[in-house]
C-alpha cells in the first residue's frame, strides 16, 4: 500500500514472534542450568513471520485469516501488550483497543467504578471520564445496573458496558478484535454505527473478524494472513474471495470428514457383530438407503458451495422386494431448524418402482441459492399406505452437513434471488 509517509499512522516492518514450546514445564528451569543438555526438549514456534504493512491515516482495514494464522496476536503487538521477537512497530496516534472486553474489570466493583478504572487504563483522566460518563451510560443501556456489582450482571449487560467505555475514549485508532457481535441485535446495530461515525471522523480503524460481510462493508483495504504470513492484500473484495478460496480447499476436506462420521454412525453395518435392535430393524427393511452424497458441477464429491453453483444430492437405494408408486424426498435445513427447502418424486410427478434385489440411484440436481451459512440435508423413502398417511421405508435426518460461500457478498437473509437492478432515469 502506497502513501506519503506524513499519513501513515500505523507501520509494521518484519514483525516476527516467536514463541518457546517446552516438552514439560521443568524444562523451561532446566535449560537455562543445563542449556545443552536440555536445547532438544525445546521447540520454536512463530506465530508471526516477518510481517510488515502499513496503514494510513482514515483508512478502515480488515485483516482476515483462518483460525490460528496470526491476526489476533498481531493486533496485540501493534497496541502493545505484546513485544515482537523481530521487527518494528511505529504508531502516531491515540489508541483504543477491544481485544478482550471488560479485561480490565473488577467483579467486585460497581459500573460506575469499573467505567472510572477501565477509563484510567485506557488513558483518560478523571475529567474526561466525567464528561463522558453519561453518554457511555446511555449508549451501554445499563440504566440503574450501573451501580451495582458487575459480578451480578448478565453476560450481555457486561460486554455492553465494557465496549460503551473503550468505544468513548475518542482514538486517533481503533483497534477490534472480533468484538463486534456484543450484544443483541439492536446493540450491535448501534456499534456499527458508532464505527461508521468515527470513520466520518476521520479514526483509522484496523479489525480482524470472521464475519466477510462486516469486511466488505466497512473497510476500504484487506489484509490475508495464513499460517503466521502475510500472503495478500488489497481491496475487501479480492482479499475475501482469496480467503475463501484458502477454506474451500480445508473445509471441504473438514465438511467430509464430519459427514463421513454420520454415515459410519447411522448406515447399516453388515459385519463386525453388532447386534442393537436398531442394527438388526435396518437390516430386515425391505428398503433402504446405502448412501447419501453431494457433487459438484463436475460431478466430484463435494460439500462446500459457491452459492449459485450447480450441485447433485445422490442418493444409493436397495430394495430387496417388488415395490411400486416409491417417494423420495429430501429436506434442507439451517442450522437453527428453519426449512429452507424441501421437494420429492411426488412434486415432480414421477412414479418409481423398485424391483426386488436391485440397486437404483436418485439424483436430485439444483442450484444452490442460498447465502453464507451451514446447511443440513435430510432424505426419506416412503410410500402412502391409502389413507394419505405415509409408510417410511428409510429416513435419514439431518445426515449430510454442507456449507455455502458467497463470492462476493451480494446479499443478506437465507435464499439467494440473484436480484438485478436497474436505475432509469424518468
């Protein structure tokens, strides 16, 4: 990133840290006794890798990465509550920082107390805590709370008044470590738009989060860490779809792993001697399901999606008799149990018919249209008994789990309707 060095508030150059990983925890004694000795029971991890940026004054910045990349313990290298093994860190400007929320809090203190404490910490003077007092106690809603003992506030009261007081410190530089889902959702709201109303200010902001939505909103610039090295940067849109591309790769791997695990749990295991009455009722139905899998547009097993993208839900059937007029349907759910879709044979108006002792596939073919977020897929074999209730010969809840990406970010909610719009002038 280029600027002139007058604007530059915060300058990274070759930050490395290093961290010692001792075998026992004597041995961090014993080595400094008998260093020879004991230098193999001794192991060097970096948790960051020659690390330099820079970040102009007004910028809002995102740094993103997976879990254990870095991001965290470089926001606490640049405010200083950790020192580099290797390296330089330069700031010009006052900093607030909302890494761990309330850490400076104590238990035993009123509201009132910890706001005058947490202030002091953050490096306001007793005025500037009085002048502020009452705009952090109307934007935290604590209302009477505020002078009561933190220890009996709720979770949500806690993290309202700990953000409220690092929020009013008025910083050249806020510094966020996925602090921004405090809170309720009106809550939230208000914390985003307080972010934006320093960004009108003029405050550099610099967060890590996980959420690409909140990285694509706010920040005009984007950095990727990945395994304690910086591997990209530039603009939110091309630094999210980088990242993305870094968890297809490792979730895709982890969503067949987990439903892997299900399978093994809740399909028909022929050999190995278990005997449980729900063993033995799955092998004597007449019908039932081998397995279950998703495919991509290539037709190669799959279970992280591009939302948009084409997908095959496959089902392997077995009947061991003659069967007519079968359902097959399938159900999609969030996480949270809300439906998203659901469709079988019957909707489609095909009638199946099962001879005995033959194998049929079943493929469900569709584009996922759905935003980002973890997806769980059911199926079921069933036949109407003739008084519109429903014989099931298998039915399998909840048995493949899925993921949905967006690149980029075009909307918000469950379904995605790939909206266009058009602006005419009249």
């Amino acid at each position: 990133m280029s600027f002139n060095n007058k604007d530059i508030v915060i300058k990274v150059e070759n930050v490395t840290k290093e961290y010692k990983i001792y075998q026992k925890p004597i041995h961090k004694i014993l080595i400094n006794l008998a260093p020879k000795f004991y230098e193999k029971k001794v192991s060097n991890f970096k948790a960051l890798n020659n690390i330099s940026l820079e970040i102009p004054k007004g910028t809002t910045v995102g740094i993103v990465g997976r879990n254990g990349s870095g991001k965290s313990t470089l926001l606490q290298i640049i405010t200083g509550t950790l020192n580099p093994t290797l390296g330089n860190v330069n700031i010009n400007g006052r900093i607030s920082a909302l890494l761990e929320l309330g850490a400076g809090f104590n238990p035993e203190f009123t509201g009132r107390e910890n706001v005058y404490l947490n202030g002091a910490i953050l490096g306001l003077s007793r005025k500037e805590i009085d002048e502020k007092f009452d705009s952090i106690l109307e934007f935290s809603e604590i209302g009477e709370f505020i002078d009561r003992p933190v220890k009996t506030y709720s979770s949500g009261m806690f993290v309202r008044l700990a953000f409220s007081v690092a929020a009013f410190v008025d910083p050249d530089i806020m510094i966020i470590d996925e602090a921004l889902s405090v809170g309720d959702e009106k809550f939230q709201r208000k914390c985003y738009n307080y972010l934006e109303n320093l960004k009108e200010k003029g405050c550099t902001i610099l967060f890590v989060s996980h959420s690409m939505r909140v990285v694509e909103q706010l920040c005009d610039y984007a950095y990727l860490l990945d395994n304690s090295n910086l591997i990209a940067e530039g603009e939110p849109k091309e630094i999210i779809d980088k990242y993305h591309m870094l968890l297809y790769s490792q979730e895709n791997a982890h969503y067949q792993a987990l439903n892997a695990v299900e399978k093994a749990e809740k399909n028909i295991v022929s050999e190995g001697g278990d005997t449980t009455e729900e063993h033995i009722a799955k092998i004597e139905r007449d019908v039932f399901i081998e397995n279950v899998k998703m495919l991509n547009e290539v037709d190669e097993e799959a279970y992280v999606f591009n939302t948009g993208k084409p997908s095959k839900i496959v089902l392997t059937v077995h009947s061991s008799i003659n069967v007519q007029d079968v359902l097959i349907g399938l159900r999609i759910k969030t996480t949270q149990g809300i439906e998203v879709y659901g469709t079988s044979t019957s909707y489609h108006k095909l009638k199946i018919d099962f001879k005995k002792n033959k194998q049929y596939t079943i493929s469900f073919d569709q584009k996922v249209r759905l935003t980002s977020g973890t997806y769980h897929i059911s199926v079921a074999i069933a036949k109407e008994d003739g008084k519109n209730d429903m014989i099931y010969f298998d039915k399998l809840s909840d048995f493949l789990l899925f993921k949905v990406e967006e690149l980029p970010i075009s909307g918000t909610g469950i379904a995605n309707l790939n909206s266009s719009i058009t602006i005419k002038e009249v």
